[in-house]
C-alpha cells in the first residue's frame, strides 16, 4: 500500500507523540511526517525520472492551439503541451482564461461551482535552539476558544527534538475566525491570534520569528458530487482536473484522486 511504501522509507512515522483532544476514529491510524508534510510530496516527484519540475509557475489562462494546449503564466512565455492536469483548488480552476472557459460544460460548471472551502490561518513561531516548552502534550485541539483551534510544538510532535534545533510552534485558527477575517490585513490577523495564544497558553516563551499563513482554501466542506475522483473537460487533447476538491481533504482523498488521474491519462499516453 501506500502507507507501508512511505512508512518503509522513512517518509512517514506513526503518531506516538501525546495529542490532546484529538478524537480517535475506530479503525483509523495517525500518522506524522518527520521532515514536514512535503516531504511526501517530494519523495513522489524523485520517483518521477525525467521530468522537469517547476516550482511558482501562475497559470492564468489555458487555450487550444493546433491540436495541442497553450498554457500562459504570470511571467514568461506561454508553452504547449499535449496533456494538461490540474489539481489545484476548484474555484482558481474557474477564474483561469482563455479557451476553458467555454470547454468547461454547463452542467460542469454548476458541479464545480457547488465545491466550498473553510478558510483559516495558521502562524509558525520560531526559536531559538535550547529554548524550553513545557507542556505535557505535542500537540492539542482547543474547543473554548474563538480564534485557536489546534496548536503542535511541531518537533515534539514529529518526534524529532534535538538541542541543535529550536523548536517551532504551529497555530491553527478556528474555521470561523478564519471566514471573518479572510480579507484582513495581515499584521493585525497575527496580532489577534498572538493575543489569544498569550491566553492559551501564557507560559510560551517570546518567539525569535513569527510567520502567518492565510489559507483561503484550507479545507473542502464539500467535494464535487458524483465525480470519481477526477473531471474529464476536454477528451482530445487531453483537459483533466482532479484533487481533494473531487474526493476529500486528508491523504486517502489526495491519493484517491490520483489513482484516478492515472488511469484516465494513461489510455492518452
């Protein structure tokens, strides 16, 4: 499976680390990412020999150019190709330009449209090495506070703390903090969620670096209906989309789509 091919390669690691509040599903296993949740992402790409990967590419627009797909960026000139896969959050798939706008059915159009996001924001603290945090727990789920859901003392959590490397805490917000102050100015969201953290836990001490993430499309509340994992947009050349907006947001999801990616590509190969 999966899982026993990143847990044998070091990829992955069961959860044995302390988490508060976290309710256990029966039959469900927890699992962490020693070196962070990319880390999978990139052992994948390793296994993909050949291919280019490009990072920060913003497509804008996908157009039909002679039999084959004209994709433009923000910056640079556009490239064709035979085959085109999008995974990212459904509702960016509808803001692209170009010839998809009028490829993408009307009856696609409205599934797409029903796929909904719950928003958040996360903040990092960063410190420096030999600073303490002493809470009994790596990680813990918040249930009476408005703006803190989750917080991790992220190397605690991972199993990985070493006295050359300072520890790092991960806030989460609540869905509802996250929805209200989604267009927020940035400085002012983390000074809020600081405020409430000195609540939560007044004992944590100053951190060296703070950085907040805004997560407009965090989580999907509600996938695309009926959809097998994937949404075929044009047949010939090939316009595929797919990702958890199809299935949903935790691995199985992510795989799920995936799998289902592959095996409608594969016959256009």
């Amino acid at each position: 499976s999966f899982y026993e091919e990143l847990l044998s390669c070091g990829v992955l690691r069961s959860l044995t680390a302390p988490v508060e509040g976290m309710v256990a599903k029966e039959g469900s296993c927890n699992y962490v990412a020693p070196q962070g949740i990319s880390s999978v992402v990139k052992y994948y790409l390793k296994q993909s020999a050949g291919a280019d990967v490009f990072y920060e590419q913003h497509v804008t627009h996908i157009s039909l150019r002679d039999g084959k797909w004209e994709v433009y960026r923000k910056t640079g000139p556009p490239e064709e190709f035979d085959i085109v896969i999008l995974t990212m959050p459904v509702p960016q798939i509808l803001q692209l330009q170009g010839d998809i706008v009028n490829l993408i059915s009307e009856s696609q159009k409205q599934q797409l449209e029903s796929v909904s996001y719950s928003s958040r924001y996360a903040l990092g603290l960063f410190y420096e090495a030999g600073t303490r945090i002493d809470v009994p727990w790596a990680a813990q789920y918040i249930t009476d506070n408005p703006c803190i859901r989750f917080i991790s003392i992220d190397n605690k959590k991972r199993n990985i703390e070493s006295p050359e490397i300072g520890p790092s805490v991960v806030v989460h917000t609540t869905v509802t903090f996250g929805s209200q102050h989604l267009d927020s100015d940035p400085a002012e969201v983390q000074r809020l969620i600081l405020s409430h953290l000195e609540t939560v836990l007044p004992s944590l001490p100053k951190a060296a670096s703070v950085k907040c993430q805004k997560w407009r499309y965090s989580q999907v509340t509600k996938a695309v209906p009926d959809s097998l994992g994937q949404m075929i947009l044009h047949t010939q050349p090939l316009l595929i989309c797919g990702g958890d907006g199809f299935t949903c947001s935790n691995f199985d999801g992510c795989i799920e789509s995936a799998v289902r990616l592959v095996e409608a590509v594969k016959p256009h190969l």
